[in-house]
C-alpha cells in the first residue's frame, strides 16, 4: 500500500498564496488505495469550495481530483476486471450485432478478436473497444470524441457500478448510444 503526495502541483500555490496551509495539510495525507467515494466526494467539495474562493485554480483542483479517482479500478481484482470488462464488451457486441440486422441498408461492419471489438462505419469512421488488463480499464477510440479510458466505478458493490471516464464523467454506455445515433439509429443496450 502506497501513499502518494501531491505535494510538487500544491506546494507551488501554497508557496504562493500563505492562506491556503490547511487546505495543504489536508490533501497531502490522503493515501490514494483507501480513498473510497464518500471520501472522494467530500474532497471534491472542499476542492471545489476552494476553486470558488480563488484559493486554487479550476485546473490544478481538475487534475487533482482526476489523480485520486484514477485509482478506483485499481482496487478490483486482475479476474473481477476481466470477468466485467468482458461481460461489456459482449453486451455491446450484441447490441451492434442487433443494430447491424436492424439497419441493414447501413454499413456496419463489426469484429470482436483477441479482446477487441472493431466497429466500422464506412466513411463515418471506426471505433475500436479494447479491455488494458495493467490500468484495468476499457479503451475506446471513437472518429467523433477521440480516445477516453474508462474505468469502473462501483455503486453499492463491486458487482454493481459503471464504466465511466473520469474526465467528464461520460458513461461507456450512454457515450455509444449518443454517438452512433447521431449516425446511424438507436443502439438498445
């Protein structure tokens, strides 16, 4: 168990800004492995209390949040990652598989080989779905968002929750659907 500081990206607006010492001392003990999400919440407040009271700056706290919650996937285990990092990638698979005979006047091509799933679009473009077993996370390449790095976050167990890029907060999911029925109908996932 590893206990990180942030202490490069705060100490230099701490060193410049002498009123914001509590705030410091509070942020540089929080040990990343244990940091659940009521603790991620309330940090996120206080951060975001801060922003507004122009102690810290929108993108320093952005960043130091994306630091903490990066390590939510890490807490699963190498076989839980997989077995739901498979079970999406499967349920999205048949899903475009469905789409694929629902729209047939599309063109939809779609592979799922070695743990990564190929959609391609014609001229629309390719999205590419593949599971990074050491970050434990999903990758998507999308022609329309670019490249987001999904992770899960459990709900209420570790059986229960969503793949979620932590920068905007985007579901896989609803991010699928939203795109590919700009271009071509409604994905029923």
């Amino acid at each position: 168990m590893k206990n990180y500081n942030i202490l490069f990206s705060i100490s230099k607006v701490c060193f410049l800004k002498r009123n914001c010492q509590i705030q410091y001392r509070f942020i540089r003990n929080i040990t990343f492995q244990k940091l659940h999400l009521t603790k991620f919440n309330y940090l996120k407040y206080n951060l975001q209390n801060l922003v507004l009271l122009k102690k810290f700056s929108h993108k320093l706290v952005n960043r130091i949040l994306f630091v903490f919650s990066r390590k939510y996937s890490s807490n699963l285990t190498i076989e839980k990652y997989h077995q739901l990092a498979d079970n999406t990638i499967k349920k999205i698979l048949y899903a475009l598989e469905q789409m694929q005979q629902d729209y047939p006047e599309k063109t939809i091509e779609v592979e799922y080989s070695q743990d990564v799933l190929t959609l391609d679009l014609g001229n629309y473009g390719t999205y590419v779905l593949n599971k990074q077993s050491f970050n434990k996370q999903i990758w998507v390449s999308s022609p329309i968002s670019g490249p987001k790095r999904y992770d899960w976050i459990p709900t209420n167990d570790e059986n229960d929750g969503k793949w979620i890029y932590l920068r905007d907060n985007g579901i896989l999911e609803d991010s699928l659907k939203n795109e590919l029925k700009e271009i071509i109908g409604d994905l029923k996932l």
